[in-house]
C-alpha cells in the first residue's frame, strides 16, 4: 500500500512520543484503518542534539517540510504561537493537512488558520491542542451536534491541578509544591503560561468556540491563576465542604457568553472534585444529553501522541475534511456573573468586611468558621453578582481577603 508523507515541526517530547506510536504501532494501524505513513522529514532546531529518530530526518529549515510535494500531512508541535501559526497557514494555503497540539498558535490565530484551511479545502485536526489523550474537540465536533450546549467547565491545566492538589490534601505552600513540581519536570522552568491561567485561557477559548458555535478570543476569556490562593484558604474552604480547582468555566445563558478561568471551589462531591494530580477533566452540559464528564491525561508525550496520531489515521481516511461550524465571533463576553463567593479575612477583620458586601446587597449566606490556627475565618455569601463584589471588595482594600468564587452550591 502507498505510503502518505508526512513531515514534523518540532521534535521535542511530543513529536519524539508521535514517532515513537507510529513505528510501534504502524502494523495495527496498517491492518485496522487501512493507512500507513512514511516521516520524510522532521523540523528541528539543533542539527547536533541526540534524539530517537533518524538523523537524515532532520534538517533546520522549514522549506524542507513545507514545500515537500510528497509531504501531504504537517504534523505541527513546535510550542509558542510563532512561527507555529504561520508555518501552519502557509502548509493549508498550500494544499497541506495540518495537525497539531499548539494550543497558543491556534487560539491566538483562530480565524486566520481556519480560513486558511476552508479557503483551500484542507484538513485541519487539533484534538492534542485541549486534554492531549482525552477527546473532547471530538466530541464537541462530532458526538454532540445535536445538542445546545449550556456549559463547559474543566479542569484543562495539570501542572496547576498537582499544585492544588497537594495544597489541598497536604497544605502544603504553593511555592513549596510548584518547586516540587518544577524538580519532577511536570511544572516548567518559566511556569507562569500555566499558574497565570494562560495555558487554560488558550484551551477555553477553543473549547467555548466549539460548544457554543461562535468564536470566543482568547482576550475575551476572565483569566486569573493560582499564585495568590493560600494554603489556610483552601482549608478553610475544606470546613465548607469545597474542594478548590483552577477551573476554565465556559457558559451560554440565552446567548450571552461567559468564559473564565480562575481558581474555583466546587462542592466536594462534584464530580470534578475528584479529579486529582496532573489530570484533566471537562464536565459538559447539553440540553439533549445532559451531564457528562471527560477524563484522562491532559499532558505527557505519550497521550498527547495518542491523540496526534488518531488525528493523523482521521485527516488519512477523511474522503472530505470537517472544520467547525463558527458562525459569528463574540465581541464581548458576559463579565458580570453571578455566583457565590467564599470570602477570607482574619478574624478579627471578618465584621468590617461583611459590612462592605452588606452595603451592595450581597448576603451571608453561613456561619463564620474559623481557621485551624484561630487567626483566619471565612464564610459564603449568597449568589450575588461579580460586579457588586467588586464594589464591595474595593470597600475594603488593603485588608488581606481570600475571595474564591464557587460553583455549583446552591443556595
Ligand atoms: N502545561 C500544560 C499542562 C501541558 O500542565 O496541562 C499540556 O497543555
């Protein structure tokens, strides 16, 4: 059978994993799907670096992937947003499929790579971009059509779920744990894309433009990351039955937008609660299907490789390639939810903060507990709006308050 080319962008983790699955698994995939492929070449930047592929692969420049005529298929994991986007567009424009895991390049160039590839009838496959191994794009894409989807919410992050995680069951620091993370080469050297929120921001923003059928940019989504939630918050919010996630929360009420990424409690019994260490999970919510949840590992060379390569087998067998339905891309999402919200201060100071949430009408809606050290108390306020919190919490500047917003109580 003939052999489709295929070249690499980058090989690093990622595209040493993808050669990796495909000699291993080039059989199977040969007997089950009827396809096989052939690396003509592979992207790299350093010629002298030692890695497990043929070195007559390699070579430095991208011309020798891109304008490859028996290279059909780009398989694209350089990182960052340039000249990922690019080499991508000018491959489609060019005829090419291209599949990728850059979430970065493809948010922030959404609707350029999109045209690019519906303008030349090219394929364009992304499953790695969100969760690696866990097929949520193709869900949205292909198993939920049906539906009108209301809500997205996931843990999309897992360097930042190992951090909370460990805050929560050991409380431990979050300096503490992100060195930790850091020697294990789970967090990065640089890890703010990822304790900002903005590696979450990237993926919320596809993940809301598929559910909701309208382009949500990746400056329209509320980011705020885990840097600033202390261990005695996370366990005060324990006391309350909350367990705390840094949560991408995508959500479509009558057709207006909201979509955030911020550390969230969620009720211990939620299903995302128990969603722990590095792995990723999105609750969806449809109006035909009704609650569901995505798991797995959302990181790793070898499950980001399972989902490039089931890309690769799908844009091979494509009789016509797929792109999503987008129709409009949404200008303004909604900043002013409503939600409840825990609020910590110390103790002493908890009177003069309810105050202020009293005087914009935001309610109390527990008790006050206090800390394990005696110094802390918190409690929850009744749903209330994002705005009035804001007022109430510009009331009290300077004192040292944990708010965290929580989703899913009801009360
Ligand atoms: N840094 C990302 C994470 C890798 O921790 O989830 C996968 O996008």
């Amino acid at each position: 059978m003939e052999k489709i080319g295929i070249g690499f962008l980058g090989c690093g983790n990622i595209g040493c994993g993808v050669y990796r699955l495909l000699e291993t698994q080039a059989g199977e995939i040969d007997k089950n799907e009827g396809v096989s492929f052939e690396v003509r070449k592979i992207l790299v930047h350093s010629l002298d670096k030692k890695r497990p592929v043929p070195q007559e692969l390699l070579t430095s420049c991208a011309s020798d992937v891109l304008d490859d005529p028996e290279i059909s298929i780009i398989m694209e994991f350089m990182n960052g947003e340039e000249p990922a986007a690019s080499y991508m567009k000018y491959a489609l424009e060019n005829g090419k499929t291209v599949v990728t895991a850059n979430k970065m390049a493809l948010a922030t160039h959404w609707s350029e790579i999109l045209n690019a590839a519906r303008a030349h009838a090219g394929g364009l496959y992304y499953e790695a971009s969100v969760c690696g191994a866990v097929p949520i794009i193709r869900a949205l894409t292909n198993s939920l059509q049906a539906n009108r989807i209301t809500s997205v919410m996931g843990i999309i992050n897992g360097t930042t779920n190992y951090i909370l995680s460990r805050m929560s069951t050991e409380g431990t620091s979050y300096a503490e744990v992100l060195s930790d993370a850091q020697k294990m080469g789970l967090a990065e050297p640089d890890p703010t894309a990822d304790v900002e929120g903005h590696d979450a921001a990237y993926k919320l923003s596809i993940l809301s433009t598929l559910a909701f059928h309208r382009h949500v940019p990746v400056e329209q989504v509320y980011t705020e990351g885990i840097t600033a939630v202390s261990p005695e918050d996370v366990q005060l919010g324990q006391a309350f039955g909350l367990t705390i996630k840094l949560l991408g929360i995508a959500k479509n009420t009558n057709g207006k937008i909201q979509a955030r990424v911020h550390p969230t409690f969620v009720p211990r019994n939620h299903p995302l609660a128990s969603v722990n260490d590095a792995f990723n999970a999105v609750y969806v919510n449809g109006h035909a299907c009704g609650e569901m949840m995505f798991y797995g590992r959302g990181a790793g060379d070898m499950p980001t490789a399972s989902a490039l390569v089931s890309d690769l087998i799908q844009a091979a067998k494509a009789k016509r390639h797929e792109l999503p339905a987008v129709q409009d891309e949404v200008k303004q999402t909604d900043k002013n939810w409503q939600s409840v919200y825990f609020v910590a201060a110390k103790k002493e100071q908890v009177p003069r903060v309810m105050e202020a949430l009293r005087s914009e009408n935001v309610g109390i809606a527990t008790e006050v507990k206090t800390g394990t050290n005696n110094e802390r108390a918190a409690f929850l306020t009744t749903h209330a709006s994002e705005a009035a919190m804001q007022r109430a919490l510009g009331c009290v500047k300077g004192l040292d308050i944990g708010m965290i917003r929580v989703e899913n109580m009801e009360n």
